[in-house]
C-alpha cells in the first residue's frame, strides 16, 4: 500500500523535528514490514531562517529518504491542497491518504463554511486520480488560539462537524473515509512545543491517531506501539523551541 501524508506545518514539521511522519513510519516497519511504501513529491522539513521548505536536518539522520515523501507545507491547508491532490495521486499512486489541515484555512484564509467546501473539493479530485483512494482525516486538534480567540474557536469546533458529515456522507465501500479520534490526552502544554506544534509526545500521539483508526476500521497494520527507545524522547522538551505560548503561530 502506498501511504501519503498531507497536511500544514504540524505534518511538515521544522528543522530538528522527528515529525509525526517519523512516527507512522516506525509504525509501519513494525506492522507492515514489506508491505508498504510512503510517497510524495516532497521530502524537506521547514526551515524557520529560509522561510522555507529547505532543511534536511530530521531529528532523526538515519531517517530513509523515500520515507520522508509527503505532500505537506508551512501554511498550506485545505485550500491550497484541493487543486493539487488530483495530480499528486495520479503520479504518487497513492492508495492510503494521512490527512491533518484544517488549522491554518480557519486561521488564515477560510472559515468553516468555506473550509468544508475545500474539503470536498479534495476528496472528488482525489477518487478521479484513483476511485479506491483511502483516507484517514484528523479533525482540527487543540491549539493555543482557541484559547483566547472565542469566534476562532467556535469555528474550528463548527468545521470539525461539518467535517463528520462530510466523512459520514462521502465515505463509500470502494473509497472509504475515516474520521480519525482527537488525542483525549492531548495537552498544550506537554504535546507541543508553542502551544500549536507537536514536541515528541505530540507527535507519538498524531500517529497513534491515525494508526488506531486504520486498524480499529480497516484492520490495517496494527494498534500504535510506541518503541522502548522513543520513550525518553517523548517525556523531554524539543530542544530550545520549548517557549512560553505566543498568541499568533501561523501553522
């Protein structure tokens, strides 16, 4: 199977990030070994000086090339991956799609009427490229804006049901969707590292989301596991990024 990662900065990850995507492939290696392969027309990580997707610099250096691919930008949400999706598909020939946005397009460029929209837009253009395509959605998690911001708060919780339904409503025995579980433990404080972005334990949580929803739906791979060896690195802040909250972290 051909799994293909989309989504903002919280799926693209910075300089020095493990990523979430690092995860799921951990993940992968030990359910699925041999049987599957991560695509994508991207590879590189964020790079805060460049303002840029420049850096190579995963936490992780022996971290595969073909399974950094993913199709995930700084900034980018449903908005800007609806027109492209189509394309990506058709030459990734991608099967599975891991999909978190949702963020920046409420935050940014869209509200949740409109967002939705995007949402379906992408999901068409899809099943045209590949009418089996699979998708796992995550809806939008816990961020430190909702917290002071009430209307952008409201909308996010507002696009989040709307994009059950829309789940609900286009899922299909050819092409199923699935609507992946929020994190309940998920904390601001302790999962991300400026109240929007996943430290370590963030990001274990992130791919046990769509790992456990794959497996619980579709009997795919298997429940998340984390490794003994990522434990430490869960517990520990993210190097130097570990900051008090700023009120804007454009995503």
């Amino acid at each position: 199977m051909r799994f293909l990662f989309v989504g903002d900065s919280m799926t693209i990850g910075r300089a020095g990030d493990w990523t979430w995507r690092y995860r799921m492939w951990r993940h992968l290696e030990a359910t699925l070994p041999g049987g599957y392969e991560i695509v994508g027309p991207r590879t590189r990580l964020y790079e805060p000086a460049a303002d840029a997707p420049a850096s190579d610099a995963y936490a992780d250096p022996g971290f595969p090339a073909p399974a950094r691919r993913h199709l995930a930008g700084w900034g980018e949400g449903w908005l800007h991956m609806a027109p492209v999706i189509g394309e990506t598909v058709t030459a990734t020939g991608a099967d599975v799609l891991l999909i978190s946005l949702g963020l920046i397009d409420l935050g940014f460029y869209t509200d949740s009427d409109q967002t939705h929209a995007n949402v379906r837009a992408f999901v068409a253009a899809a099943r045209a490229a590949n009418p089996r395509v699979r998708a796992v959605l995550l809806p939008v998690i816990p961020n430190v804006r909702a917290g002071y911001d009430a209307p952008f708060a409201a909308e996010c919780a507002r696009f989040n049901e709307l994009l059950a339904k829309a789940v609900a409503d286009l899922d299909t025995a050819a092409s199923p969707l699935l609507l992946a579980t929020i994190p309940e433990s998920y904390d601001l404080g302790t999962d991300t590292y400026d109240g929007t972005h996943p430290g370590p334990s963030g990001e274990h949580k992130l791919a046990a989301a769509f790992a456990d929803a794959m497996h619980q739906a579709w009997g795919l791979g298997g429940p998340y596991g984390q490794p003994p060896e990522d434990a430490q690195d869960a517990q520990a802040p993210q190097d130097a990024r570990v900051r008090r909250f700023a009120k804007v972290e454009r995503v």
